[in-house]
C-alpha cells in the first residue's frame, strides 16, 4: 500500500509539472539510456570476444602440446624453456626445433605466440602400449596480463605445458573496429536528439511564457477591473456629498427660506465654498493620478525652505486637528533648512500624508513630522498614534484605488488615492516611500528625497569639511 501511494503522489506530481520539464525528462531519458545500453553491450561483446580468443588460444596449445608430446613418444627431443626435454645430441635437438616451427606454421595463426615449459619428468608410459593417455591433460588456465591473452594446458604425462598467447590489440582489434563504429553512430544520434530536444523544449517554454504573461495580464486586469470598480463606487459616494451639499445649501439661498437677509447664509455659503473645494481636491487626485500614468505630469523645481512648507501644511490640517484633540508636533534636521523639489507637489504630499494621519488618528492622539539627514538623502517622517493597519494591509493601499478593508473603523471614508498619489508624486523626485504601521500601534509613512536634492545648511557643510 505504501508504495502504491508513492506511486500515485508520483504520477500526481507529475501531471502538475510543465509539459517543458515532462518533455525534458524525455528526451534526457532518450538520450541516457541508449548510451546505457551501449556501454553494456560494448563491455559484453569485449567478454564474449576475449572467452572466444581464450577458447581457441586453449585449442591451440592443447594441439600444440600433443603434437610435442608426439615428438617425445618418438624419442625427438624438444626445445623447453630451460633446454630440451630430453638430452640429446644437438642434430636432434635441432630437428625437434624443426618439427615445432613446421607445426606452428601448419596451424597459420599470425600473432599467436607458442611456448613450452617443464613441469615435471615425463611419465613411464610414454613410451608404453598405454602412450601419454594415461595421464589426461588439465583444465587450461588463462591469463589476462601486461596486454597479453595466455592460454596454458598442462600436460603431465609428458611433463610440460603448452601455452598459446595473444596481445589484445590483435585479439580485440575486431571488436574495437566496430565498438567505434557504434560509437560514431550512437553519438552522431545524441546530437540529433540534443538538438530536436532544446528546440522543442525551448519551444515549449516560450509558449508557457506567453501563457503564464497571459494570465498575469489577466489576472492584473480582473484585479484593476475591480478596484476601478470599487473606486468608482467609493467616488460616487465622495462626489455626491460635497455637490448634495452645494445642491442643498444653494437651493435655500436661492430661494431664501428664511427670509430675504437671514444670518444663516453666509453660514451656508462657507460651507458651500468648503464642498466645492473638497470636490476640487477629489477632481484634482484624480487628474494628477492620470497625468502620473500617462508620464506628463513634469515638475517644476525650485530652491524650497522646507520649515515653512512643513509649518503650512500642519496649518492645512490644524482645525480638523483641534476638533479631535490630536497635538501636531514638528521635529526637522536643523542641518537641511532648503531642498530642491516642486513646491506644490512636496505641498501635496506631505498634505494628503497628514490628512490620512489626522484622519485615522483617534481623539487625544499624536501626529508628528519629522526628519534626518544621512548618507542616503534626507528621510521625512509622518508618523501618528492612529488605529493602524496590519503588515499584509499596507500592499493593498498602496494600490491605485486600494483601500484597507471597510470593517476596520475610521472616521472618515476615503477614495484610496492619497498614499498611492503621494508615493508616485516622490519617486518622481527620484526618492523612495515606504510605510511601517502596526494595529493600535500607529503608522509612520517615510519618505525619502535623494542626496542631490539636499540643500544643506552652510554649519553642516563647515562641519563636513576636512580639517587643514
């Protein structure tokens, strides 16, 4: 059961896998186990072919050494490795030399080599009815070293033993011819298969590609089509309110319900002038979202004193401030007084960063801006004592038209634009945003303007200076 279930795993795995990697396998398999089955067949053939040389050198020494024994039974001495079998007179001596070499040349086995050696005294029945039967010879015995094939058949009743040898090159030398020949066939084949392989796999992978960009691109545009869609029913909630207001408010003044000259007018004119402003800066985020995307939104940079841009935009958001009880604090590098940036776009940032701060801030709270100045360019903070969100929360707000998830209480509902415009509005100073917010625990959005866009003040730049 247990190797039912590795299987099964297995073959699921296996179907999830991309067809590129399935059709890699494949062909890496085509390609390996061939050259498997080549090798084993190559390394059998050479054993085949060196037991054929070692039977048939076996035969010949076998022959080699009876028709020497022959030679003894007719009283013919034969040259041994240590002298003659037999002592005899040298003319004997010389004709049983004589008898081998005519054998040996009757045999006609180019590079086979005979020799003959003593290994013990010749039996009694030699020269008997009985003849050198009467002691068989032995298994043979083969020999594989210094690149030469041995065959060696003792036989004791003539006290010698016959060998045959073979080098292997002359013994293998069929074998090799056709080992090669295979080899060229067999590597001319992994080639073909190597290159129909990477085109097909590549092939293949071009087409996931495209398909997994399809899908993205799919997926990306379900995922604009529902936040747009989500944006749009949020703004038609924002849109609504300030123009029910300025509808409302215009419509008593119009018709001057309380009278041709009520104190209440100028009241309802203020807050028609607070609506219509309100619905300017939705219409304005909107457009200034747009001009982003569409790359012509250019900045206009001047020499900037950041103090006083930082003292009017608390201004901006002081009243909503007060009506809370939130204390606004302001804490900047005394080193950077100016810096090179877009007045109304550093305004607008640190405007909207504010706002959110103010707006999820609950009464008593704390909302502060700071600043240092390091290495890597000046860093502003906004940082509050707000509901905060959660760490997998701040992604989705920095999305066009994202917003955390309605079930999180705020004061004030809002369009999702804020933090995205401001982070666009800095990185098109060429600077970084990041955002670092814990629940209950507050938020600290951070941005920071490159190094060239820091004017330091000139005690910064003595203190820097080197000494001498």
């Amino acid at each position: 059961m247990p190797a039912f279930d590795i299987s099964r795993n297995w073959f699921a795995r296996a179907r999830k896998s991309k067809l590129s990697s399935r059709v890699t396998v494949v062909f890496v398999a085509a390609l390996i186990l061939p050259w498997c089955a080549y090798a084993w067949l190559t390394i059998t053939e050479r054993s085949e072919q060196v037991a054929r040389v070692e039977q048939n050198l076996a035969a010949l020494a076998a022959a080699y050494g009876e028709h020497a024994t022959t030679l003894m039974r007719l009283g013919i001495p034969i040259p041994i490795d240590a002298g003659v079998a037999q002592p005899a007179p040298p003319d004997a001596a010389k004709r049983g030399e004589a008898e081998l070499t005519a054998f040996r040349g009757a045999l006609n086995v180019p590079g086979v080599g005979f020799s003959l050696r003593k290994i013990g005294e010749p039996s009694p029945a030699l020269n008997g009815a009985s003849g050198p039967d009467a002691a068989p010879d032995l298994a043979p015995i083969f020999g594989d070293r210094n690149g030469t094939i041995t065959a060696e058949v003792d036989r004791p009743a003539a006290g010698i033993a016959a060998s045959a040898s073979l080098s292997q090159d002359v013994a293998l030398r069929d074998w090799r011819a056709r080992a090669q020949t295979e080899f060229a066939a067999f590597l001319l084949r992994s080639l073909f298969v190597v290159g129909v392989g990477i085109f097909l796999v590549q092939q293949l992978r071009r087409r996931e590609a495209v398909e997994a960009e399809l899908v993205s691109a799919k997926e990306k545009a379900e995922s604009a089509s529902r936040a747009k869609s989500a944006f749009l029913a949020n703004m038609s909630h924002e849109l609504r309110t300030p123009l029910n207001a300025i509808i409302g408010f215009s419509e008593i003044i119009k018709s001057r319900k309380f009278g041709p000259s009520s104190e209440r007018y100028p009241e309802y004119a203020g807050h028609i002038f607070n609506s219509g402003t309100h619905l300017l800066a939705l219409i304005n985020d909107v457009l200034n979202l747009s001009k982003l995307e569409a790359g012509r939104l250019a900045l206009q940079e001047e020499d900037l004193d950041l103090g006083s841009i930082v003292e009017a935009c608390m201004h901006l958001v002081e009243t909503q401030a007060r009506q809370s009880n939130i204390r606004l604090s302001v804490s900047l590098d005394d080193g950077v007084r100016s810096v090179r940036a877009d007045d109304r776009r550093l305004r607008q940032i640190l405007v909207n960063l504010l706002s959110n701060a103010v707006k999820f801030t609950p009464d008593g709270g704390h909302v502060r801006v700071s600043s240092v100045y390091d290495a890597n360019g000046l860093a502003i903070m906004v940082s509050d004592t707000g509901i905060g969100m959660a760490p997998e929360d701040i992604p989705n707000v920095m999305t066009l038209f994202g917003q955390v998830d309605s079930k999180v209480r705020r004061k004030q509902e809002g369009t999702g634009l804020g933090l995205p415009l401001a982070k666009q509005l800095v990185e098109l100073h060429g600077g970084t945003f990041s955002i670092e917010s814990k629940i209950d625990a507050g938020t600290t959005v951070t941005f920071v303007l490159p190094p060239e866009r820091v004017i330091a003040s000139p005690m910064r730049l003595t203190a820097a200076a080197p000494a001498g």
